[in-house]
C-alpha cells in the first residue's frame, strides 16, 4: 500500500542521496498533478549543507535512483526531475495490489494491531434536570468518534460518562416542578420536559431573593435526605435517564462506565479530608482550598466552610473509582475550553496527591479540548432559555428531508422514508459537529445546518449510495487485470483510497477526529470526478469494466469505514 511504497521509496532515497531513510522518508509528500504520484524534496534539503545546486543534487540522485528502481519495479516506475523535486510515478501493479487488498480487507480495512492498551474517553457529561442542547452534540459527536477511532486503531475503549445529578440546578428544577406544574408531568419525553421546565423556573427565580432563598432551601434538604423532595428527585431524575438512554440509541453511542455526582460526593469528601490532614489542602475562612499559587494556578475550594464537596471534590472521588475498577493507561476528558483552568488544577492537585492510583492519573489524564458552540447572537445558556436543544434541531432538519425524499421517491412506504431520513439528518448533524478543528468556536447557524447539498455529511452519503447504485446494477464481480491500465483520474482516486489506514493512525495519534471529515469529502469529491471521465457499467473493455468496478467497490469500502468512524450510518438509497 502506500505507506508500503513510501517506505521502500525512502531506501532508494537515502541510497542515492547519502541521507537518513529517516530524512528520506519526511522528505516525501504527495505529487501535484502532472508532477509524479509522490514527489521528494531531498535534494532542496540536502543542498544548502552540501553547498550544491538543488536542482544539479537532484538530477544526480534521480540518476543513482533509477539503477535501483528495477528491483522495485512493483511498486515505482520510474523517476522524473523537475528543477530540486524528484518525482516517482507508481506502477501500474501497485494501483492493482491496492485494489485486491481494500477488497479483500472490506471492514477491516486500514484497521489497526491490538496495541495492549486500555483508554478511557469520558464524554457527553450531560446534566439531569437539564436539556440536551447543541453544545452536547458537539461533545457526543466527538466523544463517540474518537472511541471509534482509538478502537479501530487497536485500543481497548472504556466509554465513560460523569453526569450532575445534583446541586443548584437540580434545586431550581425541582422548585419549578413543584411549584410551577404541581408535579404533573407529561406522559413521554418527560426528561426533555424536565429541560424546559429548569429553564422557565431559571428565569422565574432569577432576580428574586425570595424564590432565590425558596430554591436553596430545596437545594439543603436534598443534601439532607429529606424524604419528600428526595422522592421527587429519584423521580424525575429517572425520567432523565430513561430519555438519555433513548437518545444513545438514536445517535449510535453507548457507555461502558456511568458515574454521577451524588454516587462520588461522598469519597470526594473524605479525600479532601485526608488532603487537609496530610497537610496537602489546608483551611482558609473555615472552608479546604487548594492552594496552586506557587504553580500559577491560584486557589481553589474542595469543602465548603459547613464541609460540603464542590465540583474538584467529587473529581478526586470519580478519578478513583476510574482508576481502581478499569485502571486505564491513559484517561482522555473532552470537556469545553472553559474548563482549561479546572483540569490543569486537577491534574497538579493529582500529582501533589500522588500514590498509586493519582500518581498514575496525574501521568495518564488529558483534557481534550473543545470549544463553545455559540449562536450567531452570542452564547447560549441553558438557564436563559437561548440553547438550540437537539430535539428541535433533530425534527425540524427530519422534516425538511423527509420532504425531499417524498419528491424523489414517491413510491417509498412511509418506514423507508423515516429510516432513510434519519440517517441524512443525523449525518447532517454529526458532520458538522466534528469537521471543525475542536479547539475553534463553532458559530451554530441554522441556514447553514439545513444546507444538505455541498460540504457535508449528505454529501459524502450520496457518494456511497451511488457507488452501491452502480454495483447492484452490475453484471460480473470486481477484479482486476493486468491488462488494463488505469487513467489519471482512477489512480488519484485509488492513492486517496490508500491514504486512508496512515490518516486514521494520524487521528489516533493526534485525537484529531476532524481529519476525517475532509477525507470523506475528498473521496468523495475523486470519485465523482473518476465517475464523470470513466464509464463503469458501459466500459470499452472486460477488463475495464471489471477493473472500474473494483474502485467503485474499493470507494464504496473505504466511505462506508471513514464515515462509520464519525458514527455515520450510510443509506443504500436517497
């Protein structure tokens, strides 16, 4: 294949040139069109040190290059200088190999060996009592596909998941449960209601010391174990999970590891104590902060002055009921930006803690960033009412497609329509949440959402559904000859194809899932250009035709993988 290629190319480089193969080897990027399939810049790398002319350097390893070309002859051709740039062509028998083995591989293709190592990603992190909004399904998108990807690669997953189940927000959602709807709830979807039902009491107690006061008292007697108000947070708490567990279904995630605030509260709390006698943490006002000023990351509080866990507490209790059930080699967080300051204080709280389990979580943490999802007004806040939340992003796009599968295929029964519809629209979704680099503020625009032609998740859909389109059409299976000699435009495609196992190690390597995306789209933009210059099912020649169908079922191979890392499912038709 051609990391293949790249390799054996770096041999006869360092050959002919006197350099590293290591050199060699990063001296090697992808032709540009007209100028070689890969190309190497050796001979502009070497020429300053050896005070020679690039271009004089590089004639003279070209013609050192081509004596060994011969033994490599089944994977590069020849050689071509222009100007310092040596530029390989391969051979028609790599194009063909690399058809066989996408073919032969199928879903396994570009699939990583088991590397020993168990990784634990812990995302989604959405509150109880509190909607799911866009800001969580940029989480969600990210979390779910770079498990895939770590998977793929050949990691163990443990997909974990920490959620607020108690605390303020709780507190006012419970106020506004009670007082504003008497405890009646709707029949289904009640969790999502619960979303709705924080946000309007949010704003009714906002301002108003007395509804203020009326919330907190609610807020106490949680902590407390009052019977009545723990009855109804058992209550609608469940309500939110059963909800929860409806949309891990739809969205094609799942978790191994579920933890919650009220489950490590406790711990937390007795951890914070042992820092504050072992002389870690200290007292300050009556409350255990954590003092980091020395290290640039100022003062933090673990207990309240009454001993009440905050939020970093119940992070030391979660981190070792992580670390003593699943014990991961390494513990990746992807939470906002906004939490920058929080993990660089949890993790040097974890190294000053040390031992076995935070000695170990200080060296395996990572806080894998991303950043806000915002509207094009500003923030969104869940408190004020302004969050986009996922069930009216999700039926207002699943209207709009279903309304142009109709025109398109009229004669669909109404199930087809609703399975088809809601995979484009949750492509459409997905898509979008991970092309953009994490680290970059997504501005959440509607228009642009609703777009289903172009850059997008559909997009790369629609290259597959045709490349399925073509093959069930086709009479004879998929091969390849040594006979036929593939075009331009099929070899671009085909060394697209090949880039694909070196970019998911990539994504791996980087947890960068956003590279991905870009594929998808570049191979699906080759393969309409491969589509529009060869003929498939009306090729001139058997070997033609039969070697045409091996790249639409090779694409079709690698679309169906790469989208299925961004938890894409792909449609047989749209």
């Amino acid at each position: 294949m051609l990391s293949k290629a790249k390799t054996e190319l770096s041999k006869i480089i360092s050959e002919a040139s006197g350099s590293t193969e290591e050199l060699a080897f990063q001296s090697i990027e992808q032709g540009k069109e007209g100028f070689g399939d890969l190309s190497s810049k050796i001979a502009f790398m070497l020429a300053k040190e050896r005070k020679e002319n690039p271009a004089k350097l590089a004639a003279s390893i070209a013609e050192k290059a081509t004596a060994s070309l011969s033994a490599r002859a089944e994977l590069i051709e020849r050689v071509e200088v222009t100007g310092p740039y040596l530029n390989f062509y391969l051979s028609n028998e790599f194009y063909s190999s690399a058809l066989k083995q996408i073919l032969k591989e199928k879903v396994k293709f570009g699939k990583g060996k088991k590397t020993g190592k168990r990784l634990m990603v812990e995302f989604f992190h959405a509150n109880t009592h509190k909607g799911v909004h866009i800001g969580h399904i940029r989480n969600v998108s990210l979390g779910e596909s770079l498990s895939r990807i770590l998977d793929f690669t050949g990691n163990e997953i443990i997909r974990a998941n920490y959620q607020g189940d108690i605390g303020p927000h709780v507190a006012k959602c419970l106020w506004g449960y009670i007082n504003l709807y008497h405890e009646k709830a709707p029949e289904t979807k009640r969790g999502i209601w619960l979303g709705k039902v924080y946000s309007e009491a949010s704003q009714k107690i906002k301002g108003n010391p007395e509804l203020e006061k009326q919330a907190q008292e609610i807020n106490q007697k949680l902590y407390a174990g009052d019977l009545k108000i723990s009855e109804a947070w058992k209550q609608t708490r469940q309500w939110c999970l059963d909800d929860f567990n409806e949309f891990y279904k739809e969205f094609g995630t799942h978790f191994d590891a579920f933890y919650f605030e009220s489950q490590v509260e406790k711990l937390g709390k007795e951890t914070a104590l042992d820092m504050l006698k072992n002389g870690v943490a200290k007292r300050d006002q009556g409350a255990v902060i954590m003092d980091l000023k020395d290290e640039g990351l100022g003062v933090y509080v673990l207990l309240t002055k009454e001993d009440y866990p905050l939020y970093y507490a119940k992070e030391l209790g979660l981190v070792q009921m992580q670390f003593k059930k699943y014990d991961p080699d390494r513990l990746i967080h992807v939470v906002g930006k906004e939490q920058e300051l929080y993990f660089k204080q949890l993790f040097k709280t974890f190294e000053k803690i040390g031992g076995p389990v935070f000695g170990k979580a200080a060296k395996a943490s990572y806080h894998l960033i991303y950043a806000l999802v915002m509207l094009p007004e500003g923030k969104m806040s869940s408190r004020d009412g302004t969050m986009v939340l996922y069930e009216d992003l999700r039926n207002k796009l699943l209207e709009i497609v279903k309304q142009e599968i109709r025109k398109r295929h009229e004669d669909w029964p109404q199930e087809q329509v609703d399975a088809t519809a809601l995979k484009i629209t949750l492509a459409a979704i997905k898509f979008s949440m991970v092309r953009r680099e994490s680290n970059r503020i997504m501005v959440f625009d509607w228009e642009q959402a609703l777009n289903l032609e172009g850059d997008s998740g559909p997009y790369a859909q629609y290259a597959y559904v045709r490349t399925h389109s073509i093959l069930s059409k086709a009479e004879g299976k998929p091969g390849t000859s040594s006979k036929y000699i593939f075009s331009p435009e099929e070899k671009k495609l085909i060394r697209r194809l090949c880039e694909f196992p070196e970019l998911v190690q990539k994504s791996a390597r980087d947890l960068s899932v956003q590279y991905l995306p870009e594929y998808s789209l570049d191979v699906a933009t080759d393969f309409n250009k491969f589509y529009a210059t060869s003929s498939v099912l009306n090729a001139e020649t058997k070997d033609a035709k039969k070697s045409r169908l091996a790249i639409v079922q090779a694409t079709s191979i690698v679309l169906e993988n790469s989208l299925g890392l961004l938890g894409i499912e792909c449609p047989e038709k749209m």
